[in-house]
C-alpha cells in the first residue's frame, strides 16, 4: 500500500535535468508549471485505456511509456519538438511496485527525448492514463491538416501493419518480437516531422490507420486523392492499410519539391473524391478505429 504523497514522490523528479533546456520556470510542486518561450506552443491530450489502448497483464512501465508515445506522436505530425508532459493516472491498484515500475518507463522516454514531466494526478479508478503533451516549432512553421493541393505528392515514411501485427503476436502469446516492440514502444517521428517541416503542405499521424487518417487530411484540406495501392508497403495484406497504432507521418509535398527516400503512394486532386488504384486487383473501403463505431 502506498499514500498519494509517497507515489508523487516516485514522479516528482522525472526529467529536472532538462528544466532549463526546455525553459520550464517553475517546476511541479506548485498548482501548475510554468514555462517560457519565444515561439508558438503546441499542445495536446491522449488517453489510454486498458484493454482498448493497450492489453491487460503488459508491465506498468511499458503502459507509460506507450502512453506517452503515441501523445507525443501529435507533436512530431506539427513538424514540432516536445518540450513537457503532465500525466494523469487513474488506478485501482495503490502498490509501490507497480507505480515503480511505471515511474521507470516514464523516466525511459523522459530521458529519450530529453523533456521533463511537470506535472500530474493520481485517482482511484478504473486504469486509464491521460497524457498532455507541450512543444514548440524547430522553425517558423507548424504544419497542419489544411494545407494539401491539387497536384501535391502524398506520401509515408515506412510499411503499413506492423503495429497490428505486434498486437496480434502479443495476443498469440509471442511477448517479444521487432513487432511486439514496435507495438509496445512506438517511436515519434520528430526527425521526419522537422525534415519536412518546411517542404510539406500538410501532414498527420496515421494513428487510426492510414486510409481513415489521410482522408481527415484530404477533408480538412477541401480536396480529394488518388491511391495508388499497389505503392503502398503492408505488412501482411492489403487490409493492413486500413490498420491502427503505426505512428507513422502521412504528408503532402508540392510537385516542385525535391524530396526522396519516402513512399508516394498517390497525388491529391481537386475533386473531393478518393479514387484507389490497382494493377494487382486490391479492393479496399476506407475504414479506421472509431470509438463510438
């Protein structure tokens, strides 16, 4: 058993040695944080929930550091660099144990990419993790869902599926593979995010799979595409295109862009349509994870 003070204790150091780096001016221990900074900040929240975001019975510190991962992942889609997270965790469970193992995989991503935890709570309660994440421009510019053209090249960084994969071999009882991992520990794409931060029109994380999350691209920037799907590397079959939890960045680039060592996999259009094309026969339907489906 352990008091709300004692497990606060756990926490309330994760990520000091970065305060300064990433400007923060009154760390936890107050009613709020404070930070400063000369750019836009950007922000967002995420919360995951046991046996819909991640299984049952997986370690409390691979629960962080999922939790804070794919939170994070919507920094790297802005073309932004994370900055600082506050979590907030609601549990059943009060054992030191299992907070020390949850505070380590905190500790691990907070060490990652370098960004301190600055603030939190802790309630009694089903377990569910809330996840609220801060970052700021690499340059001037922040990309967003709106900007996609006629004309614009669309494309990925990496295969499709892997993640679906992963859950799959985890449920089988497989508990470490390159899938399983990249399942459990999904990497942010800050490298891609400010590689393009200044090339691409538009961009978005394909956290509820890539067809569903292009399409919210393709609608908020008023146009349509044409997929090519035999462009598009899967993981195991072509439904893998319509698979959740890559974490991949799927973005547009003006035609005139010089831009190399990515998948295209179509061209937005001006028709507000999506069209699919396929010399190997695929027929896919737009689907994704939708939490009230």
């Amino acid at each position: 058993m352990a008091s709300e003070f004692e497990l606060i204790d756990l926490f309330k150091d994760i990520g000091s040695k970065y305060y300064s780096k990433n400007s923060i001016i009154i760390p936890p221990g107050d009613d709020c944080a404070a930070f400063t900074s000369s750019k836009p900040i950007v922000t967002s929240v995420d919360s995951s929930i046991e046996d819909i975001h991640f299984p049952k019975d997986i370690k409390p510190s691979l629960i962080a550091y999922r939790s804070i991962a794919v939170a994070l992942s919507d920094i790297a889609a802005m073309g932004c660099r994370p900055i600082a997270f506050s979590i907030s965790i609601s549990n059943l469970i009060n054992n030191r144990e299992w907070y020390e193992d949850f505070a380590s995989g905190v500790k691990e991503i907070s060490d990652e990419y370098e960004i301190p935890l600055i603030g939190g709570d802790f309630v009694k309660g089903p377990l569910n993790i809330n996840v609220i994440v801060y970052g700021e421009p690499y340059n001037k510019a922040i990309l967003k869902r709106n900007g996609a053209r006629e004309g614009d090249g669309i494309y990925i960084s990496e295969q499709v599926g892997r993640a679906k994969q992963g859950l799959n071999e985890l449920k089988s009882g497989l508990k470490e593979s390159i899938n399983t991992n990249y399942y459990l520990k999904p990497k942010p794409k800050f490298a891609l995010g400010e590689k393009i931060s200044e090339i691409a029109s538009a961009c978005i994380d394909t956290s509820d799979g890539l067809l569903v999350d292009l399409k919210h691209l393709l609608d908020s920037s008023g146009v349509g595409a044409e997929i090519y799907l035999d462009e598009i590397p899967i993981t195991k079959d072509i439904n893998d295109v319509n698979a959740g939890d890559d974490y991949d960045l799927c973005f547009t680039v003006p035609s005139k862009a010089n831009i190399t060592n990515f998948y295209k996999i179509g061209e937005v259009t001006n028709d507000k349509s999506i069209k699919f094309f396929s010399e190997k026969g695929y027929d896919i339907s737009i689907e994704g994870y939708e939490h009230f489906k």
